[in-house]
C-alpha cells in the first residue's frame, strides 16, 4: 500500500583476516533499492553469479507483483472489468489468501482491495486530491475483500466487475523472502536480504558476530538512528517496518498519510507513527506491519497479542517517542534491541 520506510543497516565487521569474508552487491527494483550480504561457511561462492541469479528472480517477481506498471500480472488482473472466473499465478494467489486472514485480524482497516481509495485521493500522483464525501463513499462501494473469491490455487473471481488490487504493502517482503530462498538454494547459509527496508537474514557474520540492525527514527525530513537490533540466532529472522512519516501530503493546514483506512477510506490519525515486526519471514514481518499501523497502537497492542506478533509500536507526543512492546516481543529472548 505504501513505499516503506527504511530500516539502517548496521553491517560491520570486526577483523580483516578472516577465513571467510562477506560478499556484497547492490541495485534497483520494484521503484527501490536492495542490498545482499552474504557469505557459505561451506564452499565459495561468486558474487557475481548470485547476483545474475537474484536479478532474475527480481525481474519475475516484479512483473508478477508490481502496480505501478501495467504489464505486470496483477495489473492485468485489474485492468479486467468482469465477474468471470480469471486465472492468475499461485504465487498471487496464495500471498492474497494469507492476506485475508491478517486483513480480519485488522477489522477490515488493511484490506488489499483499496486501490480504487489510492487513486482517488492521488496518492499515486504528484497531489493531493481530497474526495467529497459522496466520490468517497462511491468508491467504498468498490472496496472490500468480501468482494474478492479465492476459486482454486490459480483462479479468482471478482464480485464487482471494478475490483482492483494492491500489492504494494505485500510485495517487498515477499520478494525479500524469495531472495533468500534463492540463496540458500545456491550454498548460501549465511546473509543479510534487504529490498526497500524490509530485510531477512540468516546465520552470522564469520567473525561468529550477530547481524546488526539500525532502526530509523521516525522522523520526516531526517535520517538518523533510532534503535539498534541485533539478532541473536542463526535461523532465519525477518525485520520490516511500516511508518507513517516518509510517505504523506501536507493540504490545508493538514497532514495526510498515505495509510488509508479501508473501512472509512480516511487516513489514519491516530498517533502511532511505525511499527515494527519480528518474525521468521519477511512476507509475515509485512503482513502484519502495515495492519497493525493501520489500527494503531491502542487496538494493534491487543490484536498482536492475540496473534502472537512480536511488534514493537511507536507513538509520537510532541518531540518525542514512546514505544510499546507487544507480549510476544517482550519474550523475544533471541533479539537485543538497544
């Protein structure tokens, strides 16, 4: 639903005469940038081959999941005005079946059919068109997963011929997850994934040192470290963060997030301004991040709860920041957070 703030990464290591060294690459994709550190404590590894490889499955995965081009599969999808069953990958598929569990979860306020409110308040543009009540509500109409049914593992049918999707919320955690399949496919047992924020990693440096990450503070108009994590285990672990302070349009005195709430289609206006999620996949981390942002703090703290979502929320009072754990990440003993 939104480009998601970035996470800092903390990546150093402390000795230069290891046996093994990490390797790095960089590049572009899905409208960001992405970052792979990784090392195999069993056999060498070209940097230059699992490059080629993961910007190939990059390329895949954008055309499967990416909005903002219209020869992707998803814009394909919408771009259809039809109740007839249509066939669409699995891939697809099963992400938008995980989806709608975490969008109950939400009551409905994160809800991948939102696209429609997206355009209409010009979010995907340069400025900010605030809907008259009635347009809103026309465009509610339009909105809902109830209207969306799940046929079989490669067919949906919408229920309103105008049903449009957004994958935008969902599709860098995944594609961060597929990364990391791809390397541990190749040898690869140790590594740090990162696409626009989100990031897995698996293993430890070679010194035996932990990955270290640096939150951001949630600040417009800055970049600067907030917290720093350091991920005590060596299976895999995913971080992502959803904010309200990177992506938003000033009008009339007021400011607007880009987070929008798909019961009322209003942005949100609580004060819970990021939230983080800790888990052992980077698709789960942002599935949950932007929803529980979505409810905010008050309601997001009791739904994670429920869930067992290990998320740390902060709010913003004037200058500063108050955080707020949920159970499951106050009895995370595998991650620090300093």
């Amino acid at each position: 639903m939104i480009k998601k703030p970035y996470l800092l990464l903390a990546l150093c290591l402390t000795a230069c005469d290891q046996p093994k060294t990490v390797q790095k690459f960089e590049g572009y994709s899905q409208g960001t940038t992405y970052h792979v550190s990784f090392w195999s404590s069993q056999k060498n590894i070209d940097a230059m081959t699992i490059q080629k490889a993961v910007d190939g499955e990059l390329k895949r995965l954008d055309e499967q999941l990416s909005n903002y081009r219209d020869d992707s599969a998803i814009e394909k999808f919408n771009a259809i005005n039809s109740t007839e069953p249509q066939e669409i990958s699995a891939e697809i598929v099963d992400l938008i079946a995980k989806t709608q569990a975490v969008s109950k979860a939400s009551q409905g306020c994160y809800d991948l059919t939102i696209k429609p409110l997206f355009d209409l308040w010009g979010f995907k543009g340069e400025a900010l068109t605030p809907p008259s009540p009635a347009s809103l509500q026309q465009t509610l109409s339009q909105v809902g997963f109830e209207r969306l049914e799940i046929l079989d593992s490669t067919h949906l049918r919408k229920k309103i011929p105008n049903l449009k999707l957004d994958l935008s919320s969902i599709g860098q955690g995944y594609s961060v997850l597929q990364i990391a399949a791809l390397l541990e496919s190749q040898g690869v047992d140790n590594y740090l994934v990162e696409i626009g924020g989100e990031l897995q990693t698996l293993g430890k440096k070679p010194d035996g040192s932990t990955w270290r990450i640096a939150l951001e503070k949630p600040l417009s108009g800055e970049r600067s470290m907030h917290k720093i994590v350091s991920i005590n285990q060596t299976k895999s672990f995913a971080i992502t963060t959803a904010g309200t302070y990177r992506h938003f349009f000033d009008a009339n005195g007021r400011r607007y997030s880009h987070i929008l709430n798909a019961k009322n289609g209003e942005p949100i206006t609580h004060e819970t301004v990021s939230v983080t999620v800790f888990s052992d996949n980077a698709t789960t981390s942002e599935l949950w991040d932007t929803a529980l942002l979505c409810v905010g703090r008050k309601a997001g703290i009791e739904i994670a709860n429920q869930a067992g979502i290990a998320a740390l929320f902060i709010e913003q009072e004037g200058e500063m920041f108050n955080e707020f754990s949920s159970t499951a990440l106050a009895e995370l003993k595998t991650v620090e957070i300093q």
